[in-house]
C-alpha cells in the first residue's frame, strides 16, 4: 500500500517506482475519502522516487481531483522530475488544478497551500446518526474513559448525554480538539474536546513536561490515536472491525463548529477534576 502520513494539516501520499494502474489497488482510496470527510484540504504526493508512470496512473490523478474539488481540496506534486514524464499529462494534471514543486519547503511557503490550510471547510449536513453507530458506544467510551484515566490518573465524573449539534463553550479560546473518522462495518466520526491544560497532563506520560502549542497538538493526536486503537480492539472482542484515518487537529474550535456543520451526534460531557472533556460521536 501507499504510505500516508500527516503533517501540520497536509497529508502526504508517498509515490515510488513506476505508476500504472497498479495504483488502483496500492492507493487505499476510502482512507483518503474519509481524510476528505473529517476536513483535510491539501493533499501532498511526494514523488522524489517515481520514475515516471502511464496514462492510467494519470486518469486516476485526475480522478482524485474532480472528486475533492467537492470538498475544495488542493493537491500537488512534490520531486516530480517533469522531464521523465509525458508534457500532456503534465498539462491535463495542470489543468485539474495539480500544483507542482521541488521541495517540500516550496509547497508550504506557497501562498495557494497556506490559503488552503487555512481556509474553513462549508459545513455540510451530514448523514442522520446510525443507530448501529450508536449501540457500540459504549466501547468507544470505554476506551476513551480509560485511557485519558490511566494518562492522567484522574476518575472522570459524567455529566451529561445528549444527542445534539456539538455544544461548546462560549469562552472556547483555552481547548483543542482532534477528530478522526471511522469505516468499515460502522462508518462515522470521534471528536474529542480538552482544555489545554487537561491535554498538558495527559501528554505527560507520552512526551514529558510540554507547554509549546504545536506539540500539545501532537500530543492530542496521538491520545486520539490510543483511544480509537483501544475502541477498535473492544470493538473486535464483539466481531465488529473497523479501521480509523489519521486526526485532523483544531486549534481554533469556529473550524471543527464549520466541518460539523449542522450534523447531531451522541456529545458526552466529563470531568477531570472540575476540567472539562467533551465526547463527540457523530455520522
């Protein structure tokens, strides 16, 4: 398979070799429709090691691109040697809105990218929740409580259970939230919602004494990245398999209200210790 990775809000699809219509089944294109769901704008593919690919490779690029132009997605070549690949497709990939660049540090300084990781995705209204969703909650929960437990040695108290549009404070500047989407047999999304320094103490355990911004927010991802490893085990204990994309973090909470839109989830409040922690399940 393609490996994938994210960095600040931009996955990268790494490419090698010659590309033909392999691609089909080397590119795991639900992963990336849901990257495209949970609000992942700028999608990266690192060809330093493509040595060229055919016209079937190229339909599939601009396959990629007339399907996120939906979501107002933003894709480019990074390393791409132009000389070894045929000018039409070149100009036809141009043309569906592909951006070429030598070096990672040209993609991100451009101003087309920036705009693009910046920009707030339209929300949209989603699917009604699945009540098949919601009769595996629990397991989700389960793995939520007891991993932010053991990060942060607190026993949360619930408070409230509410199936709703995502409630948040009106004083918001102090959180963080992450959210990753989930397919297979159950198909939706987890958000979680800390206060920064209830995302400090759990980040502890994982990455020691952190107060730097950027490295809460990865910190928060891999918490997120825990919880729904530990919910994806629970789940199979049931005979249940799913699998999960990477988070989409937000610093800015106005950005996760405009990707939800106006979908209504199961929104579970806690707390740690008078800390405020919000759990979001929604289709």
């Amino acid at each position: 398979m393609i490996a994938a990775q994210k960095v600040r809000n931009t996955v990268i699809y790494y490419l090698k070799d010659y590309l033909d219509g392999d691609i089909l089944e080397q590119f795991d294109l639900t992963y990336h429709q849901n990257c495209l769901k949970i609000g992942f704008k700028t999608f990266m593919f690192n060809a330093t090691r493509v040595t060229s690919f055919n016209i079937h490779a190229s339909n599939f690029f601009f396959k990629l691109s007339a399907e996120g132009a939906e979501y107002g997605a933003l894709f480019a070549f990074v390393g791409l040697d132009l000389d070894k690949i045929p000018k039409s497709f070149i100009q036809e990939l141009q043309d569906a809105g592909y951006l070429f660049f030598d070096t990672e540090k040209e993609f991100y300084e451009n101003e087309d990218v920036k705009a693009a990781e910046q920009e707030a995705i339209a929300g949209k209204k989603g699917k009604k929740l699945s009540k098949n969703l919601v009769s595996h909650i629990s397991s989700f929960t389960e793995a939520t409580v007891h991993t932010l437990q053991i990060m942060t040695n607190i026993v949360p108290k619930r408070k409230d259970v509410k199936i709703q549009k995502l409630t948040l404070p009106d004083d918001a500047t102090t959180y963080l939230a992450s959210s990753i989407a989930i397919y297979g047999e159950l198909e939706g999304m987890i958000t979680i919602v800390m206060e920064k320094s209830l995302v400090q103490k759990a980040c502890e355990l994982l990455l020691g004494d952190v107060n730097d911004d950027d490295m809460l927010l990865d910190g928060l991802s891999e918490i997120v990245n825990v919880i729904t490893g530990k919910s994806k085990s629970y789940l199979a204990d049931k005979n249940v398999s799913i699998n999960i994309t990477i988070p989409r973090n937000f610093e800015n909470l106005s950005d996760l209200q405009t990707v939800l839109g106006e979908k209504k989830g199961v929104q579970i409040d806690f707390s740690f210790q008078e800390q405020p922690f919000t759990f979001f399940l929604s289709s």
